[in-house]
C-alpha cells in the first residue's frame, strides 16, 4: 500500500486538519506526493513572481497557519501527463465529497467541472471551501 514520505508528513502536518484527513485517506487509494502545504511570505511571493501562484503573500490560502491549501501530485510526478493529474483530482475530489470537506481544485476553479474554461492551472493545488449556508 502507498504512503507518504517523512517529508510529505511534514508538508501535511503544515496543514488544517480536515487536508491531513482527507490526504491520509488519499494515499491509502493513490499514490502521491505532498509538494507544500504553509508558505511563508517569501515563499509565497517567490511562488507569484515565478508565474506559479496569482496570489501575493498573504492573500493565498496557503498563507494561513495551519494552511488551507496544499499541493499534491501524483507519484511518481509526470509534470507532461495532465490526464494523471485530472484522473487524480477526480479521486481526490470523490474521497473529499465522501468525507463532507467542501474543495476547490486548481484545474477548476469555479468548480463547474469544465476544466476546459480556465485561464490558469494549478493542477496541484488543492484548497478548503467554506460550507454553504
């Protein structure tokens, strides 16, 4: 069975609650990789100045401590196999659905499961929604 490395756990531990349930959850049906979960601001603003975010510090959700967001991939990591990367978030999307932890991915962002009208992709990132009231 899949499971994560030491420093995927500490990616994880990074993170709130509700993404270390769902990602421990995750792994046991996939294997991935946890690639980041808090960012401090420098990191942040690296990640924006890089093209690789469209938030500066402190504005992601990454920022927060614990974060809501975290970046996954599936392993092993295959940045040109888009496919893996959707056919994993629809896993990841399914397990959260069960578990009753709203999401929002990066390759949908209004979460309208047409993937093909976004303007940016963050194929790894995977953030908290509120619940609706």
């Amino acid at each position: 069975m899949p499971h994560f490395s030491e420093r995927s756990l500490q990616k994880l531990e990074t993170c709130r609650p509700e993404l270390q349930r769902l990602f421990t959850e995750v792994i046991k049906h996939f294997d991935c990789t946890i690639l980041c979960g808090h960012r401090t601001e420098h990191e942040q603003n690296e990640a924006f100045h890089a093209g690789r975010s469209k938030l500066k510090f402190p504005e992601s959700r990454h920022n927060s401590s614990p974060s809501g967001a975290v970046d996954v991939a599936p392993w092993p990591i295959d940045w040109n196999d888009r496919e893996r990367f959707y056919y994993f978030a629809g896993v990841v999307k399914g397990i959260a659905a069960r578990m009753d932890i709203p999401m929002r991915w990066g390759g949908d962002w209004d979460d309208d499961t047409r993937v093909h009208d976004q303007t940016f992709f963050d194929l790894p990132h995977f953030e908290l929604m509120h619940k609706e009231r």
